[in-house]
C-alpha cells in the first residue's frame, strides 16, 4: 500500500509538472504572438504615417497645381464656356487613388480639429493659471505692504523705548547727583554739631580758635556762600532735572520732524549742545563748592597748627574735621567724575544725532522738499 501511495503521489507530480510545463509554454506562445502583432501593427502604423505624409504632400502638390492652373487661366482670359461646370465637376467619377486621398484629408481635418480643440483647452488653462498667479502676486504684495508697514511700526516703538531708557537713565543719574548733593550738605552739618557738642572740653586758646572758627563759618552762613552754593546747587540739579525732561522731549519731537526739514535737525543738534553747555555750567558751579570745602579745609588745618593745653585733644577733633573735610572733598570728585561721564554721554548723543542728520541730509530729505504726511 505504501509503494501504491508513492507512486501515485509520484505520478500526481508528474502530472502537475507536465501541467505546467504546458501553461508556462502557452503563455510563452501567447506572449509571442502578442509582441509578434504588436510589431506588426507598429510598422503598419509606421508605414501608414509615411503614407499619410506622402498623401499630404502629394495633396499639396495638387493644390500647387490647381492655383497655378487658376493663375495660368486668368492671365490668359480664358473663356467661361472652356472652364468645367460644377455639374461636370460632380459628374466625374474620383480615380481610387483620390478617394483615399479624401479619406486620408478627412482624417487629417478631424485630427487638426482635435488639436485645435486641445490647443483651446490648453489656452483656457494658461489663462487660468496666469489669473490665479495674478491674484495670488497681489496678496503676496499686500502682505509685503502690511509687513512693511508693521516694521516701521516697531521701529518707531523701538526708538521711542530707546529714548525712553536714555530718559531713565539720565533721570537716575540725575537723582544720584542731588542725593550726593543732600549728603553732602548733611556730612557739613554734622561736622559743624560734631565741633559745637565738643566745645565745652577744649581749653580757652582752643576755644578761641574755635570760636574764630565758628566766626568765619558764621560770616560764611551769614552771607550765605555755602549754604546758597548748596541749596543753589540741589535747586540747580532740580531745575535741570526738568530741563532735561524738557529738552529730552524736544529732542524726540526733533528725532521724528528730523525727515521733514534739515532745519528741525538743526535745532535737535542746538538743544543737545544747550544741554552740554548746562551741564558745563554745572560742573563749573561744582567747582566751586569744592574750592568753599577746599578753604573749609585750610582753615581747620590752620587751625590744628595751634598749641593745645589740655594734652591735644583739640588736635584730635580738628584731626577728624579735617577727614570728614577730606570725605566731603572725595564726594566732590566723584560728583565731578559723575558729571563728566554725564558729559562725555551728552558728547555721544551729539554725535549719533549729528551722524543721523548727516544721513537724513545725504538720503535727500532737504529744504524744497515736502515733508511727509502722518
């Protein structure tokens, strides 16, 4: 049984193999004849173009023919009797050759009309495609235009936060400037309790020095040289303050006519030299209350040259006068340094105004021109 099985699956395989064979070799066949035909219709079709050429031209040649036959006939006056009637036209029979050669027109006539049917269709594409290209080139310039003008919106927002930390800043110098002025006023103050609370320990000849100390800042107060140069000062540093404000908002009006005329930027690059010239007449008013506390100074050194007879206590005292003296002077100087560096900044700002009227200028923006609008 088991030899019968296996030969009747061998014999199953066999018959399966041969099966295949057969299919694979009527495929082959088939794809044979396939590509057998499909060669021989793409030489028919090859052949029947050039035989459609050669009908063209032969078509062309006839029409050649026939005007030149029309040409020929009207140069020499032929008579209408001699010409052929539409009825003897129609009445002759067309050779086989000429009844292809209709055909062939005829097809040629349809396959001119398919192209120019698609040469339309074409066109009317192109024309869609040009609108819509059209229409999108003029968003895409709106939204130029809109960016554009929202960049010189933060721009604009730009300068103005620029100035106004320039603002700040001057302003927090400025109030650097007046509480150094107040501690200044305040370390003389103190000086002056610091000598009177201790006037009761010295001995007479100290205490006559003293009170001829006393005397002198007395005629000082009296006449009111240093309090005034104080008070004058802190009144000064105020008033500039608000100068400043002033000026500073000048100079902005000024930066945004500075497009419009050259004069309006004339007058901007004038209030910035005004303000340099003020904050020179401050540092000069601060000269001046560092020589009053120059002299404060010599008179309490003079003043410690004398004998004491209690021991020197007196020395002592004058000694530490004279270092809050010197404190005093180091916060003049750095008052003085403060406002130097104010001036060097005032002396940049000068500068970039200067350069940026330059360019203004250079761009065109000049007196016959009309300034813009908004």
């Amino acid at each position: 049984k088991k030899k019968k099985k296996k030969k009747h699956h061998a014999d199953l395989a066999e018959e399966q193999m041969k099966s295949d064979a057969a299919r694979r070799e009527l495929v082959d066949e088939l794809l044979s004849t396939y590509r057998a035909n499909e060669k021989a219709m793409q030489e028919e079709r090859d052949s029947l173009v050039v035989e459609r050429r050669q009908l063209v031209s032969q078509n062309r040649l006839l029409y050649r023919k026939i005007c030149d036959l029309c040409d020929y006939l009207d140069e020499n006056n032929t008579p209408k009797e001699v010409l052929p009637t539409k009825k003897d036209m129609d009445a002759l029979q067309a050779t086989p050759e000429e009844a292809t050669a209709a055909v062939e027109l005829d097809k040629l006539r349809q396959l001119l009309d398919q192209a120019e049917r698609r040469a339309a269709t074409h066109q009317e594409n192109a024309l869609q495609v040009a609108e819509t290209f059209r229409t999108e080139l003029g968003t895409l310039q709106d939204m130029q235009r809109d960016l554009s003008h929202q960049i010189d919106i933060l721009e604009n927002e730009k300068a103005q936060l620029l100035q106004r930390l320039e603002n700040s800043q001057s302003e927090a110098m400025l109030d650097k400037i007046e509480q150094m002025k107040q501690e200044l006023v305040k370390q003389l103050a103190l000086n002056e309790n610091v000598v009177s609370t201790k006037q009761n320990s010295l001995s007479s000849t100290d205490r006559l020095e003293l009170e001829s100390l006393r005397r002198e800042n007395a005629q000082l107060q009296a006449t009111g040289t240093l309090a005034k140069a104080s008070n004058e000062t802190n009144d000064l540093l105020a008033a500039e303050n608000q100068r400043l404000k002033q000026d500073l908002e000048a100079l902005r009006h000024a930066n945004d006519l500075a497009r419009r005329s050259s004069t309006s930027s004339a007058q901007a690059s004038s209030k910035l030299l005004e303000s340099e010239a003020k904050y020179a007449k401050l540092k000069s008013e601060n000269k001046g209350l560092r020589t009053m506390v120059a002299e404060l100074q010599t008179s309490v050194t003079a003043a410690s040259k004398a004998p004491a007879a209690d021991g020197g206590d007196v020395s002592d005292q004058l000694a530490d006068a004279e270092a809050r003296c010197a404190a005093l002077m180091a916060k003049c100087a750095s008052l003085e340094e403060e406002i130097k560096q104010y001036r060097e900044y005032m002396k940049k700002t000068v500068a970039r105004y200067k350069k940026t009227i330059s360019e203004l200028q250079k761009k065109g923006w000049g007196h016959h021109e009309q300034p813009p609008q908004g």
